[in-house]
C-alpha cells in the first residue's frame, strides 16, 4: 500500500482532519490538496511528478479552450491535443511493456478524470476551472486517487467550491469507512489468502479445488475493491464532498446486462458517456451498436491491462451483452428469477477467471482444471480444507454480498433508540480491522495495479 495501514488510520488521517476543522475554512482546500500530494508522493516519489505535470497540462489546456469560445477550428485542436497527451501517457506507461516502466500507481483514474473533464469543456458541459488550487484537488484527492471511483468533474465542480459538514454527514462518512475497511481487511484478505493457497500449488488441481479458487477470488475482488470505494466514499463525505456509489450489489445480478449496472459503476459510466454515445451508440442501427459495443467493451479490457487476457475478458462480456439484448432478453425474462440469478453467477465467475490468471492460455488451463475430471481427481485435501476450515468465513462472505445485509446496515444506521450499541458495533468492526492489521500480513489491494 501507499502507507501501510496502520500509519494511515492512526497518524496520517488525524493529522489531516485536525489542519482540516481547525483551520479556517477558506484553507480547507489547501489542506487537502496537500495531504493529496504528501499521500501520492509517498508511494510514488519518481511519479508524482508526472501526476503535477499532468494536472498543469489539463488545467492550461482547458483554460486556452475556453479562451478559444469564438473559434471552434482552435477548440478542437486543443481537445486533439489534450486526447493525445493523456492517452499517449497512459500507453507509454501502462502498455509499452518493453520499456520497463514500472506502473504509477493510480494512473488510469486519474487521466479517465482529466479526460471527463477536457471532454466536458469541450461540448460545453462545463466551463474552465479558475482556481488552480481547486482543478488540482480534483485530480489528485485522495481519499479516491489511486483506486477509484473515477469521480467526473460535472458531478463535484460546486463541491469544490463551497461544501458543508455537518455531524451527521461525518458520521455517516465514518460509518461507510468502517464498512468499507470490514470489507477490506476482514473479509477481501481472508478469501484471498484462500484464493493464494489455492492457486499457489501445481498447475493441475482437483476440479472442485478449482471451482473455490474461483468463487474465492470472485468474493475477494468484489470485497478489495467495493471496499476500497466505500473507504474513499466515506472519506469524502467527512471532508464535506458526495461521490456517487460504484457498486450496487452486483452479485444480485440476475443478467449480465444487470451485472455491468451494479459493477464499477463510474468506469461503466465513463464509457458510455465519453466512448460509446460518441460513437453513435444504439442511434446508427443494430450493426453499428454491435460493433460501438465491441469496441467499448474491447476497451474496458484493455484499461484493466495489456495481456490477451484482459482484451479477451472485455470481448467475453461484449459477446453476452449482445446476446442478451438480441437474442437472450426474451428467453431470460421466463425463467424464474433463482435461474436468470445462478445464469448470472456462472457466466462473471468464468470471466473472473480470465481477469485473474496471468495470460490467455492459463486461463484457459484453470478453466479445464474446473471443467474436466484431471489427473488430481474431482476432490483433494485441499478442497475439504478451503470449505470446512474457513466456514464461518463464506457464510458472512455470501451474506455480505446480498440485500438482506445493505437492508441490515441501513436500519442500523437509522436507529435513534439505542444508538449507542449501533456505535458500540461499529467501534467493535474498527477493533476487529486492527487486529487483522496486526496480525496478519496479506493484505494485496487489486485494483492498484490499474
């Protein structure tokens, strides 16, 4: 991680709010901004020069555009312009392998930021930033800088100027953290080091063995990363700013379709309004839609990585959202909904399994291991010692994962009488995260490395 945990929770955030509350408020942005850099710089001592670099590019471009109101030839030219340069940065870092270029941490968001926001200009969604003080903030926050939600500049641009916290706010801030940092620490490491185990043995293993490494890995990207969104949502809404939610219990999902509406909302949204309306959408007739769709979903797949198996994994899902919604949509809305759910399940767990192994053909390999009957048999030790060793842990991880524990959190929240046992619970949560801190070591976040 950019700080170890620890370091974050216990000195960097009270150092933060305390410059934050007890300064006056016209510093509040000054003191984010540079907490923003401090926390960047840490990690990433080299590139935090190229974040700098790139937030000056964004902002001096979108002010020569708008200077450029009454020439429209100048206008698209700077938007070519800014197109190429945060596109060309984002390929030389993250797709010119050959170059050895370690990754920057948080990258892909913040350039998918900048983008929203030269695009927006642009079509004249928005006008330029004035303050520097506040585009820079924009781009570097970072409660959501280095894994997301991809936050569009439309969506926060009076927030960073004028935003109120209120108690309730902040505690309802503190309360999405912990929830967040329980998905994390709690249940996303747990099954990942059960997904570890798993396919950290020969490449051949027991059918059964395969198909929990799978479901293990299913659970631990949902709570990595759904977790990670509800910390930087929750740290948000303390300093006084409202991200929109990026996930809505996608394992609920009874189509595919269903899926990419709950999953990583902010990039599925990103797409759609700056990729695939562009290119015409569903306006131009049934082969153009498909091919708008192969195109953003190729897409979608290549931002997660520059292996086959990513591109492939965005083309999968291309190829089940065509089919839905030209041939399947009819026959899916007649099963029972218990089906149209499993059908759901199957189809992202097979696709996790492209997402997570290294190349192309060793997902296929894993994909056989769950398939076919191999060498290792159906069943081996490990399987019974992945399920019934760590039991209790895919009871709350599947429960975790449905509405009846939103529909509990929330009426938690919403308790007046006996508050203080509500709160009592969350400080428990908060215990329990630090001792898992403490003690255990494995502690990956996933979506950092894109």
């Amino acid at each position: 991680m950019v700080f170890s945990s620890l370091t974050f929770l216990f000195v960097f955030l009270p150092v933060v709010f305390a410059a934050y509350f007890l300064l006056p408020k016209s510093f509040r942005n000054y003191v984010l901004l540079a907490a923003s850099v401090f926390f960047y710089a840490w990690g990433e001592p080299v590139y935090i020069i190229l974040m700098v670099l790139s937030l000056l590019f964004n902002y001096f471009v979108g002010r020569e555009m708008e200077e450029k109101d009454d020439n429209p030839a100048a206008r698209k030219k700077c938007l070519l312009f800014a197109l190429a340069v945060n596109l060309g940065l984002l390929a030389v870092f993250k797709y010119c392998t050959f170059l050895h270029l370690s990754l920057p941490i948080g990258i892909s968001f913040y350039t998918f930021q900048a983008l929203s926001y030269v695009i927006d200009l642009y079509i004249g969604k928005i006008r330029a930033q004035k303050s520097l003080t506040a585009f820079a903030l924009y781009i570097c926050m970072f409660p959501q800088l280095i894994a997301g939600p991809i936050v569009r500049y439309i969506d926060v641009e009076k927030q960073l100027k004028n935003r109120t916290v209120t108690l309730a706010s902040f505690g309802s801030g503190v309360r999405l953290f912990l929830v967040g940092l329980g998905k994390k620490v709690l249940l996303a490491n747990a099954v990942g080091a059960v997904f570890a185990l798993i396919t950290g043995r020969a490449a051949s293993i027991a059918t059964l063995t395969a198909w929990v490494g799978a479901i293990a890995y299913m659970l631990q990207i949902y709570f990595d990363f759904s977790g990670y969104s509800d910390m930087a949502i929750g740290l948000g809404r303390m300093f006084g700013f409202k991200f929109n939610t990026n996930f809505e219990l996608p394992y609920t999902a009874v189509t595919i379709t269903d899926f990419w509406h709950r999953w990583h909302i902010s990039l599925s949204t990103w797409f759609r309004e700056y990729v695939y309306i562009p290119l015409g959408g569903n306006r131009k007739g049934v082969p153009r839609q498909i091919l708008n769709l192969l195109i953003v979903w190729g897409l979608t797949g290549i931002w997660h990585g520059a292996g086959l198996n990513f591109l492939f994994w965005g083309l999968y899902y291309a190829g089940f959202l065509i089919l839905e919604k030209f041939v399947l949509a009819r026959f899916l809305e007649k099963l029972p909904a218990l089906l149209r759910h499993l059908y759901a399940l199957l189809i992202v767990l097979v696709g996790w399994v492209f997402f997570f192994s290294e190349s192309l053909s060793g997902a296929f390999t894993y994909l056989k291991s769950m398939f076919t009957v191999g060498a290792s048999g159906f069943a081996d030790a490990l399987t019974g010692s992945s399920v019934f060793y760590h039991w209790l842990l895919w009871i709350a991880a599947v429960f975790a994962c449905t509405t009846a524990a939103r529909s509990l959190r929330k009426r938690l929240d919403k308790t007046r009488r006996r508050a203080w046992i509500v709160n009592i619970l969350y400080l428990v949560l908060f215990f329990l995260c630090i001792a898992s801190l403490i003690t255990e070591s494995y502690n990956p976040f996933l979506y950092f490395r894109f």
